[in-house]
C-alpha cells in the first residue's frame, strides 16, 4: 500500500512541472465554465420554461455537474498507457515488483484529485461572481448513492481506457487512432457529454442503459439531479458494477495475450 | 544460479515491401513471416560469475536477457533463473534481478533523479537503512552526489546513464543483465562504468551478465564469453581460449638495420605493415618460430618479437563470424 502511496506523491508533483501549461490548462477551464453557464443562461432566460423535463436551476447544474464530473472522471494518466505499449516504455514496469494497473489507477487518481481540488476553487470563483441559481442536492441517500455511482464511473473509464490501450500489443501503429474513436467519439458521445440523453428515443435511452457508457457521466448525474430514484438507481448501480466485473475480466485476460506478444521493442 | 537449456525463441513479423504498390500489396496481403531468433540454446551461470554476452547485431543477445529477465515469453525451451522461472514474474524474483539497458530510462525526464529513487524505493519494499547505505555507496563509487536534485532532462547521457545504474542498483540484485550499459558514452564516462561493474560484482558477489559491442569492455571485464550468432551459441569458455580457437595466425615484429628487398619478405609472412625500421608481418600460428628463424638468418634483423593477434582483431573475426 505504501508503495502506491509514493506513486501518488511522485505523480502529483509531475503534473506541476510545467508552470506554464498548468495556469493555461486552468485559465482554459475557467473561460469554458463561463461560456457554457452564459450559453445555458440565455436560452432559459424566459421564467419558468421547461424542457425534457429540465428546468433553468436543473439545465445549469446539468451542464456545469457534467464539466465536473467529466474533470472528474475523464481526466486521466492512463491515455500514456498505449504509448508506452508500443514504445516498448513497458519493458520498465514489468521489470518492477508492481502492479502495473494499480500503478496507472493511483496515477489517475492523483490527476483526479489535483483535477476536483482547482475545478471546487474555479466554481467557487462562479458562484461568487454569477450568483446562479444551482440546484443543491441534499437528501443524504440519493448524495450517497451519487458518489457510489462517481466511483463506478471512474473505474469503469479507467478500464475502458485500459483495453483500449491494449490495441498497440497487436498493432503498435494504432495507438493514437484507437484511443481517439473509442474515448472521443464512442464514450463522449454515448456517456452524455455532448447532449442530454433524455434526447433519444425511448428505445434507444433503454438500450444505451445496457451498455457501460451511460454510467460514465450521465448516471452519475441523474441521481444528483433525483431525475431517477429507487428502484432505478439501484437497478443501474448492478448494471454498471456487473459491466466492471466484465471488463476487469476482458481486460487481464487481454493483458497476459499482449506479454505472450509483447517484443519488448524500442532497440 | 542461471540455467538456460534448448532456449527457443520465434517472432512473427509481417513483412513490409517498400514503394507505394508495395505497401499497399502489403497492407492487403498480410504476408507473415517466421524469424527465429533463438534456435536452442543452452548455458549455465554459476553464482558471482561475470560473463560476457557477445556477437554480431541480431544474433539474439538482448532477446536472451529479455527471456532471463522475465519481459519475453519464450517459444519452447527451459529457463531457471535462481529458483524462478522468470516470465512468472514473481514480485520475489523481480526484487533479485535488474535489467539495465543503455538505451532505455526509467528515470522521471521532468523530475530530480532523487524522485525516482524513492519510488524505487518504496516498489521495491527497500527498508529505510539500507536504502540509505545502498544509495551512499552507489552515489560515491559514481560521483554523482552533484547531480541527484537537478531535473534529468537537464543532464548530459554519461551523468544519466550514471543515475540509471544507480536507480537498477538500489535494490541490490544479486543477477544483473546488462545490455549495452557503455552505448554512447565518452571513454571517461566508459570507463568509470567499467570500474563500477567490477566492483560492484566483488562487493556484492552479484552475478552479472552482460552485452557489448565494446571490445574494451569484454577485455577489461570478463574471463568467460558466450559468443552467440544467428540465434546459437558458437563458442562458450574462457576469453583466453577463444583467443586461441579464433587466433589463427601470430604476428611478427621484426627492426631491421639494412634497407632490404621486401619482395622477398613476403615469401615468410603476410606484410601487414612497413614503418622502417619496423616491419611488422603475419604468419600461420603453427609456422611461427620457422619463420622467425627464417627471418633471422636471411635479413639484418636487430630485433624480433612474436606476438598475438590483438585481441580487438580476434573479437571483430568472432563478430563477423569468420572461424
């Protein structure tokens, strides 16, 4: 344990090397945070319009809950997984008494909380300037169950990630491409970022719920947001934990296929 | 300590033609190809041995250490590294070996190698005291104690190939692969890595195997070589034997006092080289003395020795296959 506690430690003063890329990074968040609540703010400028169920207070925590909890869960160490596979940078780790998933976990989650302590002190800073109404959850179950759902989200992002990190052990030419479709356009588009998915059709809404994707972002949030309740939440809960287990499994299983193929390249 | 017996190793490679038609017929037909890069090898490693590790480039020297280190699976063969077979990669046999390759880094680029040393420390499970021994001995044999809180891409190759032999070193393995540790490095820089494999492999009475193309090394470092070529082993003994097996010829020295007619030289000997008064010639091992004897009574000769081919010229043979 106390070894991926140094791991933590180590990581975090990485991410603050770069002076410069680090307040840029920031200054782009907090520019991002604004545009988005003026954007929202405008088209919920007429009291009491309601759409998809949404009104001004819940749109707002929407968008805004959904940058958070994307900086929360999308935000992540282990998109250097692929590189490493295929520069042959692997060779270090296997070469160490370490877990090389629980080493690439501990690093995400530094990067988690370096992320979730600058995001609480740029929202703070909105809440100052903008006074927005906010919708505050407070009922102590439905936080409880929001912050369990939070922890399966980023697990369930670390070992997509992670499988598809794996591509380069068979074609170590694809590391960029993989990544790019399956965290961009597949997990993006189908978790929740891009659009409400209340949008959808009926149908559609139901079967995306069978798939890990929704449970990335836009579970998580509509527990917060108490869109959903009861039997609902817990129903979601098991299919997001079921699909961990799955994935977890896929994921060691492809592992150990890559080491029978890895070249240990690179010279 | 290390037992390696009817080691194969196969990789499969698709082949690339060149030319756009070409990539394109490639990237449609697949065309798989079977290169064998270890064709049943077989050696033994006793405990505190150092043995050089030495062939051409491809003959499968690194995809050796790769297997013994437990990175490579191989195709077929038995590999027992202490009591471990390596590719388990079993946390207690990862803590008694090291890999070091001159062309890879494990240290952070953007942090103080210090970091990285105390990340080693904690995966390895290093207890504080000796850790702090280890690290003072390592840092002063080095002379590195300058360079530990500067960020190491700051850091010339020689200070951070030191700094790496430090972070595979801290752990204290009792094997050691080595792969190429002196590639691109000043003969200064060469040198002290020199010195410290051999010390460290008396102090610790660690096992230490090792790659190189350095000439200087081999010399220097090793009694025992294992020359491997295409994937097999061609010679496996005492450097000083392989200096014979491989020395087919002895070199004569001869000063001469007279100008001479050299033609008639070349009827004893090879003439490799003429900076009067000294000629030097090279003839078959077994001819030697009559040659030299030859030499004697028919030339003004003031002086003559025979001596070996050097060693540089028998391992560039053994390099280029040549037997």
């Amino acid at each position: 344990m106390k070894r991926y506690f140094t791991i933590f430690k180590i990581s975090l003063q990485q991410e603050f090397v770069y002076r410069l890329n680090f307040i840029m990074w920031r200054v782009r968040n907090v520019i991002q945070i604004f545009l988005i609540f003026f954007l929202w703010d405008s088209i919920f400028s007429a009291p009491n319009r309601v759409l998809f169920g949404y009104d001004r207070a819940k749109i707002l925590t929407y968008v805004l809950g959904i940058l958070v909890i994307k900086a929360i869960v999308f935000s992540s160490r282990t998109v250097d997984v692929s590189g490493e596979i295929s520069s042959g940078a692997l060779t270090n780790y296997l070469l160490k008494p370490v877990n090389y998933f629980y080493y690439w976990l501990t690093r995400d989650l530094s990067s988690k909380l370096l992320n979730l302590g600058f995001a609480v002190i740029e929202f703070g800073i909105l809440f100052i300037i903008l006074k927005p109404s906010f919708f505050l959850q407070t009922d102590f179950l439905v936080l409880l169950a929001f912050f369990i759902s939070l922890a399966i989200a980023i697990f369930l992002f670390f070992l997509i990630l992670f499988i598809t990190s794996f591509i380069p052990f068979w074609a170590p030419e694809l590391a960029w491409g993989a990544q790019f479709i399956v965290i961009v356009i597949i997990s993006e588009f189908l978790s929740g970022a891009l659009f409400l998915l209340d949008i959808l059709p009926k149908a559609f809404h139901e079967a995306l719920y069978l798939t890990p994707f929704p449970y990335l972002l836009f579970f998580p949030l509509e527990i917060y947001l108490g869109k959903i309740a009861g039997l609902r939440i817990v129903r979601g809960i098991i299919i997001s934990l079921l699909w961990s287990l799955v994935l977890w499994i896929l994921m060691k299983s492809i592992w150990f296929r890559g080491l029978k193929v890895y070249r240990a390249e690179g010279r | 300590m290390i037992v390696v017996e009817r080691l194969v190793k196969n990789f499969e490679v698709t082949e690339k033609k060149s030319g756009l038609v070409g990539v394109i017929h490639s990237f449609v037909f697949p065309k798989k190809k079977i290169v064998k890069a270890l064709k049943g090898i077989s050696f033994t490693i006793s405990q505190g041995e150092l043995v050089g590790f030495i062939g051409p480039n491809g003959a499968g020297k690194t995809t050796t250490l790769k297997i013994l280190s437990g990175i490579l699976f191989p195709t077929s063969g038995f590999v027992q590294v202490t009591e471990y077979t390596p590719w388990n990669r079993k946390p207690d046999f990862l803590k008694k070996i090291s890999l070091v390759m001159g062309q890879k880094n494990q240290l952070w680029w953007d942090l103080p190698a210090s970091e990285t040393f105390e990340l080693n420390r904690a995966i390895y499970e290093i207890p504080k005291k000796v850790y702090k021994e280890s690290l003072e001995e390592l840092v002063t044999l080095l002379d590195v104690r300058k360079l530990l809180t500067i960020p190491v891409r700051r850091l010339s190759l020689g200070q951070r190939m030191r700094l790496e032999l430090i972070a595979s070193l801290l752990h204290q393995p009792e094997i050691v692969f080595m792969d190429e540790p002196t590639i691109g490095l000043d003969l200064v820089a060469q040198q002290v890595i020199r010195d410290f494999v051999v010390d460290y492999n008396r102090r610790h009475k660690a096992t230490i195997l090792l790659t190189s193309h350095n000439m200087d090394d081999l010399v220097n470092l090793t009694k025992r070589v294992i020359v491997i070529n295409e994937g097999g082993i061609i010679f496996d003994g005492n450097l000083q034997e392989l200096v014979k097996s491989f020395a087919k010829e002895k070199i004569i020295r001869v000063y001469i006092s007279k100008k001479i007619d050299y033609k008639n030289l070349q009827k004893v000997g090879e003439v490799k080289e003429i900076k009067i008064p000294q000629i030097t010639l090279s003839v078959p091992r077994e001819g030697a003395a009559l040659a030299a004897s030859e030499l004697l009574q028919n030339f003004p000769v003031e002086d003559l020795t025979i001596e070996e081919e050097p060693i540089e010229t028998i391992i560039r043979k053994v390099f280029k296959g040549v037997r």
